[in-house]
C-alpha cells in the first residue's frame, strides 16, 4: 500500500514538475504574444495614422467587391460612412463620373492587371483612378485595392499647356506672313496658312526642310540651306536670306526669310522659326526698273519711227524762237533724210518751214499737253506725221517728237481712194450677188444693187432697218438671226442656205454666208452678207430628193419581199431536210423489219431444213451411205445459209439503239469484223456516253459501219479502231485503219462517201476524213451538244 502510495507521490510531482514547465512556456509563449499584440497595435495606429494623413483615397474590396476598409480622403469622392464596412461597393453613391467601376474591379481580378483610367469629379476636379489585386502575405488575391490620385493640377497644368501649344500653333497657322517651322532633323513642324496659300504646297505634300528645299525653292534654296546650317552649328545668330520660291501652280516670287536663334522642343529636339515677307513686288519693281532703262534705250536706238529731243534756246530781244537738237535716234535720219542733226538749230536744218514747227513745239510748252500733226516739208520733200509732247523736266523747257515719214502713206491713201471707187463700182455690178453691211447691232448699214434685184427693197428703204428683214417669220420666231451672228461672231464666218423673205411677200432659196468684219485691231465693225438666188437649184434638189425617197421606198418594198421569198425557201429546206431525216428513219424500220423478219421466219425456217435433211442423212445412212451424205451436204449447206441470213439479219438491224445502245452496237460491229475477217477490230470507249436521240445514234452506227466497210474493202486494211467519245461539249466518233489510204483530190465513183457525208449533215455533225502521212485513213465526225 505505500508502495502504492510512494509511486502515486512521485507520479504527481512528475506531473507537477511538467505543469510547471508547461506554465512557463505559456508564460513565454504569453509574453510573445503581448509583445506581438503590442506590434500589432502598433502597426495597426501607424496605418491609421498614415491613412488618415494620406491625400490618396483608397478603398480596400474584398473578392466579392465589398467594402474592407477605406482612408478618410474617399469620404470626398463617396457618400461613405462606418457603417458602409462590408457593404458592395456598387451601392454606394459617388460624386465621380466613374460608371465603370464595377466593372474594371472585375477585370482585376479575372485578368490580375492594373488598370488605370483619368475620371471627372462631378463638381469640380479630376482624379486618376488607379486599381490593383490586394495580394496576402501568402500571395492569394483576397480583393481589389482602389487608390483616387487627385490630379487636377495636374491636369490644369497639362491643359495650360496644350492651350498654350495651342495658342503658339494657331499663332503660327493664322500669321498674316509666310511662317514655317521646322527642327533641325528636317522635320517640318507647322507651316501658316499664309505660307500655304501662297505657295500651294502642305506639310503633307512636303513634310521635310530637304524637301522643300528641292522642290518649292529656287535659286537660293541652296544658300538658304547653307544658313540655315550654320545657325544651328551656333556659326551665325540669325539668317536673312533671299531667294525664290515655286510655288505649285508653277508661279516665281521672291522671298526675304529671317530665322533667330534655334530653341528646344520638349522631346529635346532644337527648332528655329523662320518668317518670310514677299518681295515679289520689289524684285519686280527694280527689274522693270532696269527693264524699262534697257527698252528705253533699245526702243531709242532701234525703233522705226524717227524720234528726237529738242531744246528751246535763248534768243536776243526781237529775235525769232528756235530750237536745238539735244538727241535724235539712228531712224532719224532714215526716216527724215537729214544726218547729224544733234547740236544743230530746227531753223538751220529746215529754214523754210522751221515757223510752222516751232510755233508747235512752243505750243506744246505752253499748254502743256501733247499734239500730233501731219506736215509737209518740201525741203525734204517729204510729209511727216509727228506726235509732239513735252519732256517732263521742269527746270528745261524741252519737246520729244516721235515722226514718221508718211509719204508713202500718204500715196497709198491716194490709191486707196481710187481702189475704193473701184471696189465701189464692182460691188452695185454684181447684180447676180445680194451684198450688205450690218454693224454690230444687226442694223443694215450698205445694201447693193444685187440685194434690190433679189430681195425686192431698194437701198433707201433697207438701209437703218434691221438685218432680220429678210428673213422669214419662223425663222424670226427662233431667233434663227441672232444664232447666225452668233455664229459668225465665234468662228468668223456662218453658212447661210435657207429660205428668205421677198418684199412682196415670196421665198427666194439663199446660197450665202455671214461674215465677221473686224478692224485692224482685231475689234469689231460689222458684219458682211454675200447671198445669191438658188431657188432653181433647191427647187432641183428638193425633186432630187423626192426620187431618191421614192427609189428607197421601192428598194425598201423590194428588199421586204425578198425577205419574204428567203423565210419561205429557208422553211422549205427545213421541211425537207425534216422530210429526208424522216425517210432514213422510215427506211431503217424497213431494214429493222426485214432483218426481223429474216431472223424469225427466214431463219428458223433454214434451220428446220438443216436439221431435218440431218435426221434423213442419219436415217439414210445404213441403206445408202451416198445419198445420206449427199443429205448430210445439203444440210451443211443449209446451215452456213442460216449463219449468212443472220449476219444479213444483223446488218439490217443491228441492235436496239436505247441511250447506250450506241456503244453496244460498236462494239458489236468490231466483234463481228474481227470474227467474220481475217483482221484486228477494237472499239474504244474511255466514259459511258449517252445518246438520247434514236436519229443521232443511228446515223452514227451507219457512218461507222460505212467507214468499217471502206478499211476493208478499199483500204485493205488489217487493223481497225473505232473510238467514241465525249470531248469538251462535243460527241467525237472516230475510225481509223492502217490501211493504204486515198487521196482526197482524186475524185471517187462510189456512193459510200457521200452517203456518210449526209448522214452527218442531216444529224448537224461535221464530218472529216483524212489520209495519214504514215498510211492508214481516218475518219471523224463531231457533234457538238449545241
């Protein structure tokens, strides 16, 4: 018992000792757990701390999208209290423009991606929106985390700056001048709608500096370049270039382009901004300027007219005014007769008439304006005409005379006249020819003698009126007048054949034209009308006419009944080919009938002789060996007779030509041949071919059975193919032999051609037949399925 007592005693210290040891680890693991409890706490006011201090809204989701935890800051953007914990996010309210929430929070966590987006607060300011999978410590996905970014400064700054880009690039697109920007790579940046509009080209048609240097500039556009270089290799400060620019249409103008000191592009890139003003004016200006020096000069020295500068002198008191040479062109004395005249006084060139020249020289001085004058100077003996003017220099008093010797004008005036008389006096003779003036407004101005002859109106009563007086009231009504001036207006001259209208109210035929009248400077005087009467003419034509219209109708009428008469021979000829396919059909039921009749009757009757003239031989046979085998002849005899008729049977009716008969029925042929002949006969078939016309297939046995018949007979031949085919759309039958062949120019007696070359017509086929170079013949006939 205290044995018992002993061993419980230290079972129980045992124990105690291990309650101890557990104690103490309780107490250790306790004071882990204190310390990590006091951690965790801790950590836990830090993060409180840090999310009520952040500036970042953040919403912590669980996988089913509801609400874990949230920083204070998202209270501004959702209508969000305590509470709310564990609530979906989807009921709560949000003052953003954010209706895809839900939906990129589920794209979260299906795809396990940020995703990003820009949204609106409705009121005012804009956040970015930045969502990620809420990873564990043990990398499970247990939610989304949702950060709200306030950007809106940033946003305002970055809309700042695009409306300043874009300030700057309308600045540039709506400058009044030619402005271009470009980088230093080439690239063309922004170009103005000035530099467009006068050039024509965009920075789609050319989007490079290089470009359009070799495309848009001139002569320049190397230097341009070479500055251009230079300033932003820092070689020069500025660039102040002119050069020429093409512009697309193919026009030249002149610009003066200035570019300052390069600047820097966000992308690091340098640009310079270059400005051009168009000097197309001024470079036009100081050519014409010493254009107008040069053609000055030329004009002085190489005119035609004579041309000079005079000079009023002093005089003494009493003295007569005079003038001094002061310049004269080389045609001066050409035109004048009288060299070396600089230097010289009017009244020692020309004594006798100097009064009447400078009293018009002083004239022009003293009322300052210009004159222009004829004059004789038979000191010369010549007439001038002169065109006088003041010389715009006040501090001298000097004329230019610009003159040209007329004398020659002056008798060509005189000839003139006397031609005129003349043209006068052949236009009133041509009695047979109307002929009258109009002026420009289609007012008769001139009427001859010939127009009174054929209009009937006389010259008093035509003149002044207008130039559609002669023209009939439905050629008025459409205005037929006015379209022939226009006419003649446009090309110069207008055909005029129609009717015209009589004073006393009859129709002359007009054969005439219109033509324009024009000055010698090309503007317009009037019209001339040349007219003659051609009523007998029209009047012929118009008969002429009538009996071609009369013969067309006949030839008409007679074509019609031709036609006629050829419908009738051509239904005719479709009748009797139809007549003559009929009796080959009708012929080959006879040739069937009769071979029918042949193998049934004819046939069966022969071989019930055979066999009864066999059975007599037999019986015959002990009593008179002779006369059985005269029997037994006989019955020899009557047999091949039988075999004879049947063969004959088969020509006649060959076999029942069904759709494929055709094929059986050749087939049959050279099996016969082969057996009946001491020569090699095959039918070839690569594909079944139906025939659904009894006629066609028919026709193509006999052909066959023809040419069969011609190898052996003719040709002598030893081997013999018979094809039958279907190629493309078209039915080919071919039989070919190794025999010794024909010539085709050789004319034949025999009917076995023609017959074949009919069969084949009356089918619609085309039927060849050909001798082999290597012997033998060929014959083909083709049935197209059309």
């Amino acid at each position: 018992m205290n044995e018992e007592l002993r061993s419980a005693s230290e079972e129980l210290e045992t124990s105690k000792e291990e309650l101890q040891s557990i104690n103490e680890e309780l107490s250790t693991v306790n004071h882990e757990l204190k310390s990590t409890l006091d951690e965790l706490g801790r950590t836990h006011s830090d993060l409180q701390n840090l999310m009520a201090s952040t500036d970042i809204g953040t919403v912590f989701l669980d996988r089913e999208l509801r609400i874990k935890r949230y920083t204070p800051r998202v209270q501004e953007l959702f209508n969000m209290i305590p509470t709310d914990l564990g609530r979906p996010i989807s009921d709560i309210t949000s003052k953003l423009n954010y209706p895809e929430l839900v939906e990129d929070a589920e794209r979260v966590l299906s795809d396990l991606t940020k995703v990003e987006r820009e949204v609106k607060k409705r009121d005012n300011g804009w956040f970015l929106a930045r969502l990620s999978p809420y990873r564990a410590l043990d990398h499970k996905i247990n939610g989304v985390v949702i950060s709200f970014i306030d950007i809106t400064e940033n946003r305002v700054a970055r809309e700042a700056v695009r409306e300043s880009e874009e300030q700057f690039r309308r600045a540039i697109h709506d400058a009044p001048i030619p402005v271009i920007m470009h980088a230093e790579d080439g690239q063309v940046l922004q170009i103005s709608r000035a530099w467009t509009e006068m050039t024509g080209y965009t920075t789609e048609d050319l989007p490079t500096f290089e470009a359009w240097v070799n495309h848009a500039y001139g002569a320049g556009g190397e230097e341009v370049r070479r500055r251009m270089e230079r300033l932003f290799h820092g070689e020069a400060p500025m660039v102040d270039v002119e050069f020429e620019i093409r512009t697309r249409g193919g026009e030249s103008r002149f610009w003066s382009l200035s570019a300052s000191s390069p600047g820097t592009l966000r992308d690091g890139r340098r640009f310079v901004i270059g400005m051009a003003l168009d000097i197309t004016g001024r470079k036009q200006h100081e050519e014409a300027t010493v254009e107008s020096e040069r053609k000055y000069r030329t004009l002085f020295d190489s005119i035609d007219e004579g041309f000079c500068i005079l000079e009023k002198i002093p005089v003494e008191a009493g003295a007569p005014s005079d003038f001094r040479y002061v310049e004269a062109n080389p045609a001066f004395a050409i035109q004048s007769g009288v060299s070396e005249v600089v230097g010289k006084t009017v009244r020692e060139v020309i004594p006798a008439e100097a009064d009447e020249w400078v009293g018009t020289f002083e004239t022009v001085l003293e009322r300052n304006e210009s004159l222009q004058v004829e004059g004789s100077v038979p000191t010369l003996e010549r007439v001038f005409a002169a065109y006088v003017f003041r010389v715009d220099d006040q501090s001298q008093e000097r004329v230019a005379v610009v003159f040209k010797d007329i004398t020659a004008r002056k008798l060509a005036e005189e000839d003139l006249r006397q031609s005129n008389e003349k043209f006068e006096l052949l236009v009133e003779g041509a009695r047979d020819y109307a002929i009258f003036l109009l002026d420009p407004s289609n007012t008769i101005i001139h009427w001859n003698s010939g127009a009174e002859r054929i209009f009937g109106w006389s010259a008093d009563e035509a003149v002044g009126k207008n130039g559609n007086l002669v023209f009939t009231a439905e050629d008025r009504a459409i205005g037929r007048e006015q379209e022939e001036l226009k006419i003649a207006l446009r090309t110069g001259v207008a055909d005029d054949r129609r009717w015209h209208l009589r004073r006393d109210g009859s129709r002359v035929w007009i054969d005439g034209i219109m033509r324009r009248l024009d000055d010698e400077k090309g503007d317009l005087r009037g019209f001339a009308k040349i007219a003659r009467d051609a009523t007998e003419q029209r009047v012929a034509e118009e008969e002429l006419k009538n009996s071609r219209a009369d013969l067309e109708r006949r030839v008409e009428k007679r074509t019609a009944e031709l036609t006629a008469t050829n419908r009738r021979l051509e239904a005719e000829m479709s009748q009797r080919a139809a007549l003559e396919q009929e009796i080959l059909l009708i012929s080959e039921r006879e040739k069937r009938r009769i071979g029918q009749d042949l193998h049934d009757s004819l046939c069966q009757e022969l071989a019930a002789a055979a066999l009864f003239l066999q059975t007599a031989a037999e019986k015959l046979g002990p009593k008179s060996p002779s006369g059985a085998k005269v029997l037994a002849d006989a019955a020899r005899i009557v047999n091949d007779n039988v075999g004879l008729a049947r063969d004959l049977a088969r020509g006649l009716h060959p076999v029942e030509l069904s759709s494929t008969g055709l094929a059986n029925a050749l087939r049959e042929l050279a099996f016969r041949n082969s057996q009946a002949r001491s020569l090699t006969c095959r039918f070839e078939c690569p594909r079944q071919v139906r025939i659904g016309d009894e006629a066609v297939a028919l026709n193509l046995y006999r052909i066959a059975q023809e040419a069969v018949t011609n190898a052996v007979k003719n040709g002598k031949a030893t081997e013999i193919v018979i094809k039958l085919a279907r190629v493309r759309r078209a039915l080919i039958l071919s039989i070919q032999d190794n025999g010794k062949g024909f010539s085709t120019d050789k004319p034949r007696s025999g009917m076995g051609l023609h017959i074949m070359k009919y069969r084949a017509g009356v089918i619609g086929a085309q039927l060849a037949i050909e001798s082999q170079d290597h012997g033998g013949t060929r014959v083909s006939c083709s049935l197209s399925d059309q």
